[in-house]
C-alpha cells in the first residue's frame, strides 16, 4: 500500500503548557485510524495542522500523496444563515468545484442531494438559520463525502449527531474504500469504522493495530512493561545508591562513570508511569431520596402547531436509570426541561382557551396535565449547552476547592487558567464538577458524551453505575447508554413516547429484525409472492405495559399498516433506482429526491405505531 502522509518532527505549544514535540507517524493507503488522547493534548491542534489550517512550531515536514484529495471536517461549520442547505454546500464548494467539468459538477451535486436525503434534509431550499445543531453537522458531513475525497481528516464527527444519522455515517464509513485519520469519542463508531487506533500520551505516539478492546490490553501491557523495567532500574539504583553512601575511600577517579552513571540512574528510576485519570470517588453519594421523584399524568406540551408530549403519564423511580433517545428535534431536552420545571410563567401556557384566544406575538407554549416532584427531590441538570461560564474567570473562581480539582485533573498551573483558554473538553469536565459536587438524587445528563475524551467517560460510567440516586440520559453514545440505562423512552415524534425494557443495542436489534423481515416480504410481494406478515415472528417481549390483545380495530389497522410499509418500501427502492440511474431530469431528481424524504418520515411514524400494535 502507497503512504498518503508522512509526518516527520511536528510540534504544537500554547504558552508554557506543550501539547506534543517533535512527533512523526506514516498512514498508508486504506488505513482507517482513531486518534485517542485526553482533553487538552493536542487532538484538534494536530489536525488542523495536517489539514493546514494551522501550522507546526517546530516546521517539521508533513508529506501527502501526490494528487490526492484530501477533505476536512472541523467541529464547527462555516456557513451563511440566510442561505439554503444546497446552495450553501455548492457555493462552500466551489473551489473544489471550479476543477471539475459540467458533467461532473452534477454528479457532484447529485450525489449532495442523495446523502442529504439519507440524513433526512429532504428540503434542499431550507435556509441554515433554521437548522438544528446536529442538522448543520450533517450538512457538514455530507460536503465532505460528496466530495469522495481520498483521504478524510474528522474531528469529532458524531458530535451533535442522533443516532441515526450515526449509524448511517457508521455504515457508510465502514464500507467505503477511503482513507480515514479521526477524532472520536465514540466507542462503537470507532470499533466498527477503524483498523487502527493511535495514542498521544504524554507527548508520545503510539500505535494499535485492531480494534478498541485490543487498544486497552495492548496499552495495558505496554504500561506494566515500562513500570516493570522502571522496577529494574529501582534495583540497580538501590545498589549504587548503597556504593555512592560508601566511605569516600572507595570513590575513586577511577570511578566517576558510576557516580555519572548513578545520577542517569536516578533520573530514569523517578520517570515511573503514573496514570492520571477523573478520581469521582470523593464526590460519590447524594441527598436521601424519598418515594416521589416525579409523577406525571396526561401531561402534554404543544408549541404552535407541533405536539412535542402527547398524553404522557409516568411516575419515576428510585434509583432508575432510563435512556432517552430519538432523533434530532423530537422533543427530548423539552421534555427534560418540563420534567424539572427549568421555564418559566412567560414561557408556558396552562390554561387551555387562554392559549386558543392568545394575542399575536404571544410565543409561550401549551402544557396541560400534571407534574408532581418530590419534596425530597434534588435535581443535578447537565445541560447539553454547557454553563455560562465568564471566560474571564478562572478555574479556581468556578470551583474554590483546589483538592477537589485536582482530583478532576486540574493540575497546580492550571487553577488560575481563565476559562476562555480551557479545551472543550477541560470546560465540560469543570461543568460536571460543579453538578456532581452538589450530590444530586436525581441526575439528569443531556448529551454528556460530547467533547469528553474516552477515559474520562469510563471513569465516568463507573461513577454513574455506582451512584446511588435516580439516573436520566439523552445520549447519542450507544456505549454510554448500553452500559447506564435499564430501559429506555423511545421518542417516536409528535409527542409519542414509547418505553422499551432493555439496552440500546437490545433495543436496534428488535428493530432491525422488523425492518430486515418487512423488506423480506416487500420483496415477496413486488415478485408475485405471498407476502409475509412482516415482524410477527420478532420476539416482541420487550416494550412493557403491554393490554391484554387487539381489538378488531386495532388488528384492521395492523394490517393496513403491513400493507402500507411494504407499498412504501417498494415505492423508495424505485425512486432510488431511478435517481442512482443519473437519466432524471433536474425537476424530477428534486421531486424524487423530496418524496424520499416524505417516505421516509411516514416510515418512521408507521413504524412506530406497528411497533406499539405487534407488541401487544
């Protein structure tokens, strides 16, 4: 295999604190590698020096393949609000457009419109301004693989993602014959999408062939290997240090290569690897708990025309842990925000004909129901937005407890550091200090995962499955929720939460039996074949609080629904085909590509309702 790159004595400091020095590594053609390092070493510096938006302080020599493309995805986008999500990705294009000739600029463009579509953006003329986060990380991303680039640079690409589009990226990655340099804190996306894993520790590279589980046993072993011969040279210390005590007699000139070689000694004994990671230990435990968490009946939250809680009754537990999941705008962190009470009288409306007769401009929302909390309750909210940190303060202005930050990593020369000059990840691991401290009963976390490196979401893991108190997590991290969540509330969309008992991972494999048995009998039908009844063999043991059977109705509309799925599986396989043809004209590839889009929301919302009705 050719090398793409080759980096030879690169450098990166920021003031007195140096990142990494004199580093060098090759990645050959294919190679699908991870870069793991804790917050703050380095990790974005170093990409952005390969890809040129920044540069190395030692200069040093960063050698790529000769006419290769290269594509880089940053955390943060670039765009202009006012435009719409095609016409920002052509025009953000242009210089690698203004190289390609007409015909290739519409595969170009073709191919934006097929990715779009997959990550479910069916409306190209949607202006920037009124995308979601997660749905401007996916405009980013689909720029980048358009582009079918031959070597792509990611920082963090699943950041702000739903799991959906995750697990497209995932799939997508895992196939295609590129060659992949990334930052990623996701352990599943990481395990399934790369064959190499390379570690900046302590200013030094380190590279893993394999996945993610073979990383920890070969980064295990090379630890005790280095403490084992640090132990040798302890020994041999000892000893000289037993001669360099000895009576002045027996130091003689003839001797000064042991007095030197005593003092090589010391220093190479003092080198032992010691291991930093969070220490959450001293902060464990929380305020008593009593009976009541929250209890909630027939509450439901409207906001204009959009119903984001429907009819939803729950009483919370002790010591529960639920994950919450569901794709990009479906309601999750409002919910969070109702459960908790985090709004305010201008925000809510609760009487029903004061909300229809509301004057215009009145932007307060609708919420009808009950939300009782207990009086015991002491709610510790990790917001996906992060504090609002003065960036002006220091580290010790937000937590004045210096034995406390030192256990979270905040070391000495670090406590008058102001905020604006901390990582993404050191802000959000002060963030957590400061909820955690506080010894929550309930604990609420609203994306944790993002910007925190790998080791600190294991020692946070282990701290959660440990914490005594009622746990709820909106994550995107399958990892994180396979470990931490009992069961989960499924958010389905206009305002439908389903519970499901079991993990994540459970969870995806009930529904991808369904949909593998439903494209099966999709298939069936469009050969002439007796259809079969999609999903009824799925072990459907799962969702919980399940009616005794169907009525007559509700089997009618099982059976519609059957028919509609497979009608609408058919209908996509061929619009798809026709699109992929590159024979449709422009006005029909937009309507092609928008009735995808439909198909695919109406998909989902019926599959939802298969789901609740086959379980029963």
């Amino acid at each position: 295999m050719p090398s793409y790159l080759q980096i030879e004595d690169i450098s990166k400091s920021y003031g007195p604190k140096v990142l990494f020095e004199g580093i060098g590594f090759n990645i050959n053609e294919g190679d699908k590698m991870a870069l793991i390092a804790p917050n703050g070493t380095g990790k974005t510096s170093l990409l952005r020096i390969l890809a040129g938006k920044d540069r190395s302080d030692s200069g040093g020599k960063i050698t790529f393949l000769k006419n290769i493309r290269i594509a880089f995805l940053e955390q943060d986008y670039s765009f202009d609000p006012e435009k719409g999500i095609l016409e920002q990705i052509m025009d953000h294009s242009s210089g690698f457009l203004s190289d390609l000739g007409e015909e290739e600029v519409w595969q170009y463009e073709l191919r934006v419109k097929q990715f779009l579509t997959n990550f479910k953006l069916p409306d190209f003329s949607k202006k920037m301004k009124e995308l979601s986060g997660g749905e401007v990380k996916r405009v980013a991303i689909t720029e980048m693989l358009s582009s079918e680039a031959d070597f792509l640079i990611m920082d963090e690409p699943t950041n702000h993602l739903d799991i959906d589009a995750i697990e497209f990226l995932e799939n997508w990655l895992s196939r295609a014959r590129c060659t992949l340099l990334m930052v990623t804190h996701d352990r599943y996306f990481l395990d399934n999408v790369c064959n190499t894993i390379m570690e900046l520790d302590h200013g030094k590279l380190y590279i893993y062939k394999g996945d993610y589980r073979n990383y920890l046993e070969k980064r295990s072993e090379r630890i005790e290997n280095y403490n084992a011969e640090t132990d040798k040279v302890r020994n041999i210390l000892r000893r000289e240090l037993e001669w360099m005590r000895s009576t002045p007699q027996a130091r003689t000139g003839k001797a000064k290569y042991r007095i030197d070689a005593f003092h090589d000694l010391k220093d190479r004994a003092s080198r032992v690897y010691t291991e930093k990671t969070v220490s959450l230990r001293e902060v464990k435990g929380s305020a008593r708990l009593g009976t009541k968490i929250i209890n909630c009946k027939d509450v439901s939250f409207h906001y204009g025309d959009k119903c984001y809680l429907d009819h939803f009754t729950y009483n919370f537990q002790r010591y529960e842990r639920i994950g919450i999941v569901g794709r990009n705008g479906a309601g999750k962190s409002t919910f969070i925000n109702l459960m908790t009470g985090d709004y305010t009288p201008e925000m809510v409306c609760t009487d029903e004909k004061e909300y229809a007769s509301r004057p215009a401009g009145d932007t307060r929302g609708l919420l009808t129901g009950s939300i009782e909390r207990g009086e015991s309750l002491k709610i510790g909210y990790y917001r996906q937005t992060g504090i609002g940190f003065n960036p002006e303060d220091t580290v010790l202005d937000v937590v004045n407890d210096t034995w406390l930050l030192g256990k979270f990593l905040f070391t000495h020369d670090m406590l008058n550091s102001r905020i604006e000059k901390l990582s993404g990840g050191e802000k959000r691991r002060l963030y957590l200090l400061t909820i955690l401290k506080e010894k929550p009963n309930l604990l609420i976390l609203d994306e944790p995962t993002n910007d925190l490196d790998i080791v600190t979401l294991n020692i946070l893991e282990e701290y959660l499955m440990e914490f005594q108190g009622t746990l709820i997590t909106v994550s995107h991290d399958r990892h994180f929720l396979d470990r931490l969540a009992d069961h989960l509330f499924v958010f389905c969309g206009d305002g439908v939460i389903k519970d499901f008992t079991g993990s994540y991972s459970e969870y995806r494999a009930f529904i991808k039996d369904y949909e593998a048995s439903r494209k099966a009998a999709a298939q069936a039908a469009a050969s002439g074949g007796a259809a079969k009844n999609p999903g009824r063999d799925v072990d459907s043991s799962k969702p919980k609080d399940k009616p005794a059977k169907l009525t007559y109705k509700e089997k009618k509309e099982l059976e519609q629904l059957e028919k509609d799925l497979e009608s609408l599986a058919a209908e996509k396989a061929g619009l798809e085909e026709s699109i992929s043809s590159g024979n449709l004209p422009y006005g029909q590839l937009q309507k092609a590509s928008e009735r995808i889009g439909e198909i695919i929301a109406i998909t989902e919302e019926k599959e939802m309702r298969w789901l609740e009705l086959s379980c029963i």
